[in-house]
C-alpha cells in the first residue's frame, strides 16, 4: 500500500529527469566517489523505535548536497538509489522492509532531483544556490518522514502515528543541520580543493563527535527514563499498582516486546506472575521466557543474556531458536543475599534490533529500584494486613470487622437482616493460669479454624477480642440467626487434644441483627456482647439480644461503687436454706446465701453482684463476709446446743488463690467452729474445667477437715468418672433435674444414675430444688440421702430461721445424741 505509490513516484520523477537532463561520462568517477561517500554516510548515527518499528538517522543529507551541486540529478537519483539498495542489505532487512526503504529513498531523491532541475543551472555557491539545495534537501527528507510515519500507523494504528510524530521536530533539527554542514562543505570545496584535507580531519572528528553525541542522547534518554521510572515506582507502590507501572516502563524503557516480573509464592503471598506485552495495554499472566532460563537465574543469583549479541550458553541459544524468540535478559531481584524473583525481558523492537551488551547494566540498575519498591510494597502490606488481622489467628481484628460491618449495614436487602455471631469462648483464664498462655493460644487458634471451616462462605468471621470471636453474615431472619448460631456452637464444641491433655471447648454465643436490635456498627457490637455476656450465665446458651439486657447491664454497672460501700457498711445479709434428710426429715445442715437489699434498685439478683464483684476484684470481701457470717451463726448455734454444719459457695476464681485455705483456717479458729461442720460448694462448671489447676487447692481444704461438693452437677459436660479425681465429699444434683423427676423419664433416669455412682464412690448426694411430695418419694426409692428445696423451707434470714427451727422441731424427739427431727406440719 505503501512500497508501490513510492515506487512509481520514483519510476516516474526519474524518466522526468531522464528527458530533462543528459549524464556526462566526465561525472562518473566523481558520481563513484560519492557512491562510496553515501554508502558510508548511511550507517545509522540515531534511531528511533516505534512500537515495533525502528526509524533510522543517516548522514546522507550531506553527500546528497555534494552530489545535487556537482552531478546531474538523474546521476544523483542512480547512486543514491544504488547506495539504498547496498545499506539496506548491510542491515539485513526482510524483503519487505528492504524495499520499501529503497522505494522511500529513490522517490525522495527524484522529487528532489525535479526540485534541481527546475533551478539549473546554480549560479556558484551564493544564496540562492543553498535555497535551492536545502528545498531540494527538505522535500527528500519529508517524503522520507511522510512515508515512515504512513507505514507506522498501517501496522501499529493511531498510536504509533503519536509516537512517531512526537519525534519528527527532533528527526527534522537533525536534518537541517546535516544540510548546512553539506552547505559549509561546499562552499569550502569551491574555494579550493586542498581544503578536502582539512575537510577529511573535520569528518574524522565530526563522525567521532555525532557518535559520542549519539551515544549521549541515548544515555540521556535512558537515565531520563529510569528517572521516571523510579518516580512511578514510588507513587505506585503507594496506590498498589506496583506491576502494572513497572513492567510497562521496563518494556517502553528496554525497547522490548516483552517484559515480565516473576515472584515465587512467599508466606501468605501468592506465585506473580505477569508479562507486559506491546500490543496488549493489560497484563498478561503467562510468560515467554523459556522456564531454563528464569530457573537458572534463581539458581545462581546472576543476570543470564542470551541472544545474537549477547552471547550465551548455546543450549539455551537453541531454545530460544525453537521458540521463535532472538534474544532475553533474566535480572534477579535480591532482598540482601536472597534472590526473591526475576525480571525479564524478551525481544529487542525492530526487526534487526537485538540487546546489547550495554543494555545488561540498565536492567540490572532497574532491577535494584524494583527489588527495592516491590520489598517496600510488600512491607506496607504487611503491615496493613496486621494492622486490620489478628496476629495469633490471621482472622480479621475488631478495626477490620467495624469496617465490614460498616459496609453490610450500609446497604439494604428486602428480605435480610445482617447477623452478628459473637462466640466467648468459656474457662479460656483457666487454661491461662493452670496450663500457660501457650495453651490458651492453641484453644483460641482451634476455635478459630474451626469457625472459619463451619461458617458459610459469604461469612466473615473475625476476633473482636482475647477470648470473643464474631461472625457477621446476611440471613432471611432474625430466627434464621439464632439457628445458625446454635448449629455453629455445636459443630465447634468438641474435645480438644493437647500432647496428653484433653479440653473440652464451649462457646457462649450472642446474636444481634440489624436493623432490629440497631442501624450502626458500633451499637450492634455493644449489644451482641451484652447477649454474650447473659449467655454465660447459662453455659453453652445462645442468647438473643433484648432491652432487658442493656437495662441490667447498666445496673450492673451502677452497682460496682455500691458493692464496694455496702460491704464497708455490712448492707448485705445472709439468708440460710435448710438441708435435710430425706427420710427422717432430719435437719444436717444449711446454705448460706448472700442477699443485697439495694436503697434505689430494690433487690438485687445475687447473680448481678456476684458478677460485679468478680468483675472490680470484690470478691475475696463477698466470700469472707459469707462465710464469716456462716461460721459466727454456727457458733451461736453450737453454743445453743444446736450444731449445725453450713454450707458456702465459692468461685471457681477464689480456689485459685494459693492463700485462701489459710484464711479458712483462721476463720474456723476464730469462730472456733469444727472443720467438719463447714461445706465449700464449687460449680461443676468451675470446678470440672478439663485441668488440674484447683486440685492442689482441694486438697490443702479437705486437709483442714473441710468437707468439699460440687454444687448443679449435671449441667456441664463431664461425668461422674472426672469426680474420680477430685477430693470432694458430696454431689448436689441440679435442680433442674430434680424437678423433672416427675414428669420427664429421662431426667428421672439423670439423677438415679447420679445418685447410684455417686454411692459406689463414697459420694453424699444433696438433691436441689425438692418442691412436692412425689418428688420427694422418687429421690427416697432411688436411695438419695439429703435435700432441700421449698418443700421444706425457702432460704430465710437468721431471725425468721429461729423461728422455723421452733415451728418445726418437735422438740420431745430431741435427745444430746440426735439431731433435729422435723415435725410434719399439715
């Protein structure tokens, strides 16, 4: 499309000048001589490369002036023509661009041959001659350029027409100079001829010199393009988009058609992988570097340069042969001594372009800038990875999950709610303090993983806090929430296996979904924790947020300066529950327990300030005043002729306190009160925790001669064979069993088999929560011993417990050697 128009141009231009002017045999030799000038003057001095394209610039410009003044322009058309054809093929271009580049410079020579023409003959070496010649000069060079830039935007399109065009000013400065150092050449000729020595030292040093400028301009542009480079490389680590701007610039920079970045899977970060290619303006995740190459590159830690003018191990030569490729660098990038991936780059532009030698150290300069950007990118994503995860679980943190959460209530869905799941995980402070906090980080990291297989895929899941874990995730209903909350803790719980030692795992779970229980993230996290927290005060429940709970919440709160002065003012009171024999209906015992009587809020649950207490570090003072309160009423009774043992629950956390048997064995010799006569109760839950942590403290009690009960046996997850190995005296099944006797066979079958076992260790059995009388006829058939409950008596201050024991002790029953009997009372 090109080639022919240029062609016939020349053709035509060229049988024109063949009628307009003659050849004079005398200008052969001087036509020779200029041949061989112009076959010189056309090796490349500059070249640009567009695309895949390459535009040269020659010096012909100064032997076509010579030849225009002194030749016949039909003379200058053959050996211009004739030298095009023997550069041309010194270059080893295809065909193709063999003969457009001769067809350019034959039709740019005979349009300037017609230019000649028209103004011979030159009348010396005056002005008009240097217009006519630089005219003549100007259009060779335009139709030159025209035809260049024609046949670059036919293969590369628009692009490459700006890429071209952005260079011409600097392809036509080039020119004009060349044209006026012709002129200054002629004009010194025209003086006389010994001025071609001088001449002869000037070209010498003027090759020498457009050389060294040559050079430099390409060293300038370089150094302006790592420049540019680096720069990009900064702001683009920052934005993220670190590869798309460094293989791009590497391409444009190196002049190739490939480049491609390989980074082998490091730690938590993926295999890269990508290649920019020229035609393509994305990334490509496939690379065209033989796999030997880059693998040897890693292997030894140095550039590997493989090509026509680079040299290389033959073998790999050959590889690139095979794959139709002329020549690769493989740079590799280097974090101190270790090699963290490659750069590379395939295909010098042009089809006669090849990597040199010289090009090694700039890819190996670039490779040190990226080797250092991409270190500084994957440190800043380190960096904001842990900023937003946990570091013990890798799950997202509190700041990650708020930010989530932000964007899921943002956005309304008719027919969904957004769900939150928060999992506390239970007794983690006793695998803390008995097995160590390595320990505890192997429960939390268990709970973790299994939360993240359990959940569906749509779920975030996160830790919000030490011990806490929330799923967040959109389901059709609140019910729907509750369900998978339930279902989620189930496939959680289960045994976990330390070395030697087995754990076993629950969760408390509480559920809030938005926008019922609220619009905002940092509400709805406030109210699934207060539902987490009312969920551990039934183990393993899942609890649904209500107003109920903020309210008692907030009371909690108000209630930890108010603990602390009705303490100080001996505001709370001990109320006794009496335990009996189910049988004689013999009174053995009672239970102390504490009551607060607030001014403002009225009665407080005894939950609430038992939680509050052991929340503000109160509860060693509620645990003295009990049992000093439980001990010095012993007394009195014993004083009376009465004695009665007492019973006081205890904290799982007061058992870990190395010093507390020492100060029950103050308290019973103050009082002076015999150790067999007090009972500490502990819950199963605290008690029977998977650890051996309160044993030692256990036992130092029952060494005292204190007698030790589990207290609501039955509402955990162990069995009696875990009692084997405690050092406690007494069960109390829970009531919850008890008063299901009744009518529920399973519960019946619960508290036969408690009582049964129980017996074969050694174990008294207390029943809790006896309120009827058939109640009471079960527990005696199946053989139970003790009880207590409504049945007998609510738990009463020590006032109106005087005045029950009178009510109902008869007391002709009594002798010094029995306890009391209960009279029945219709």
């Amino acid at each position: 499309m090109i080639t022919a128009p240029l062609a016939a141009l020349a053709v035509a231009s060229t049988v024109v000048l063949a009628f307009a002017a003659e050849v004079d045999q005398r200008d052969l030799f001087l036509a020779g001589l200029l041949l061989v000038v112009m076959i010189v003057a056309g090796i490349p001095t500059l070249s640009f490369v567009v695309r895949r394209q390459a535009a040269v610039v020659t010096l012909t410009e100064i032997p076509l002036v010579l030849a225009f003044y002194s030749l016949s322009p039909l003379l200058v058309v053959i050996i211009a023509t004739v030298a095009a054809i023997i550069t041309q093929a010194y270059r080893r271009y295809p065909p193709p661009k063999l003969w457009f580049n001769v067809a350019r410079d034959a039709a740019g020579v005979s349009v300037a041959g017609l230019v000649v023409a028209v103004a011979l003959p030159f009348d010396g070496v005056g002005p008009g001659t240097w217009a006519v010649l630089f005219a003549a000069i100007t259009a060779n060079s335009l139709i030159s350029l025209a035809a260049v830039v024609g046949v670059i935007t036919l293969l590369q399109g628009w692009q490459g027409f700006r890429e071209t065009t952005s260079t011409a000013v600097q392809l036509l400065f080039t020119l004009a100079l060349n044209v006026v150092v012709g002129l200054l050449i002629l004009i010194t000729l025209a003086s006389t001829l010994w001025s071609i020595l001088l001449l002869a030292v000037i070209t010498v040093a003027g090759s020498l010199l457009y050389r060294s400028y040559s050079r430099f301009l390409r060293q300038h542009r370089t150094l302006g393009d790592m420049y540019e480079l680096t720069r990009a490389m900064a702001s683009a680590g920052a934005e993220g988009n670190l590869a798309d701007v460094l293989l791009g610039r590497i391409r444009a920079l190196m002049q190739a058609e490939y480049a491609t970045l390989w980074l082998p899977a490091q730690g938590r970060h993926p295999e890269v992988l990508l290649t920019a290619r020229l035609d393509d303006r994305g990334l490509l995740d496939v690379a065209q570097t033989p796999a030997a190459v880059r693998q040897r590159t890693v292997e030894t830690g140095q550039t590997l340069a493989v090509g026509r003018l680079l040299g290389g191990d033959p073998e790999l030569r050959r590889e690139l042969t095979r794959q139709q490729l002329k020549d690769v660098i493989a740079v590799p990038l280097r974090s101190g001594q270790v090699v963290i991936g490659t750069i590379e780059v395939v295909n010098r532009l042009s089809d006669v372009g090849h990597f040199a030698p010289a090009d090694v150290p700039i890819l190996e300069t670039v490779a040190a800038h990226a080797a250092v950007a991409l270190e500084n990118t994957r440190l800043v994503d380190r960096l904001r990875h842990d900023a937003y995860h946990d570091g013990l679980t890798k799950l997202p943190n509190r700041r990650r999950v708020l930010g989530a959460l932000a964007e899921a209530v943002r956005i309304r869905a008719p027919g969904e709610v957004v769900a939150l799941l928060l999992f506390d995980v239970d007794r983690l402070r006793q695998v803390n303090e008995s097995l160590g906090h390595a320990a505890g980080d192997k429960v939390l990291v268990e709970v973790a993983d299994r939360l993240r297989r359990c959940v569906p895929s749509a779920a975030l899941v996160g830790r919000t806090g030490g011990d806490e874990f929330l799923v967040t995730l959109r389901l059709e209903s609140v019910d729907a929430a509750v369900e998978l909350a339930g279902q989620l803790r189930e496939q959680i719980r289960d045994e976990m296996v330390f070395d030697e030692l087995t754990l076993d795992v629950d969760t408390a779970v509480g559920v809030v979904v938005q926008p019922d229980h609220g619009s905002d993230p940092a509400t709805l996290l406030q109210r699934v924790d207060m539902a987490a927290t009312a969920a551990k005060s039934v183990p393993g429940s899942v609890q649904l947020y209500s107003p109920a709970l903020e309210s008692r919440s907030l009371r909690r709160l108000g209630l930890a300066s108010d603990l602390r002065t009705a303490l100080d003012n001996g505001e709370l009171e001990i109320y006794y529950q009496p335990k009996v024999t189910l049988r004689e209906r013999r009174l053995v015992g009672v239970e102390c327990l504490a009551r607060w009587e607030h001014p403002t809020h009225g009665t407080v649950a005894p939950e609430d300030f038992v939680a509050v207490a052991e929340h503000t570090g109160q509860l060693g003072r509620l645990t003295e005043f009990v049992l000093r309160e439980g001990l010095r009423h012993s007394r009195d009774w014993a004083l009376g002729g009465q004695s009665l043992a007492v019973a006081v629950n205890l904290a799982a956390r007061t058992l870990i306190d190395p010093r507390f048997p020492e100060r029950v064995r103050e308290l019973l010799d103050e009082y002076g009160v015999p150790p067999q006569l007090l009972t500490l109760e502990v819950t199963e839950a605290g008690v029977l925790d998977g650890t051996d942590r309160l044993i030692p403290t256990l036992r130092r009690l029952r060494d005292l001669g204190v007698r030790l009960s589990v207290d609501d046996f039955g509402t955990g997850s162990s069995s009696l064979a875990h009692l084997r190995r405690l050092p406690v005296h007494e069960v109390k099944v829970d009531r919850s069993f008890v008063q299901g006797m009744a009518t529920d066979p399973g519960d019946l079958a619960i508290v036969n088999a408690v009582v049964t076992l129980s017996q074969q260790f050694g174990l008294t059995v207390v029943a809790e929560g006896v309120e009827s009388e058939l109640t009471l006829e079960l527990l005696q058939d199946i053989g139970c011993e003790i009880g207590q409950g409504y049945l007998f008596s609510r738990p009463l201050p020590y006032e109106r417990l005087e005045a029950w024991f009178g009510a109902q002790v008869d007391s002709d029953s009594i002798s010094n050697s029995e306890l009391p009997r209960l009279r029945a009372v219709p």
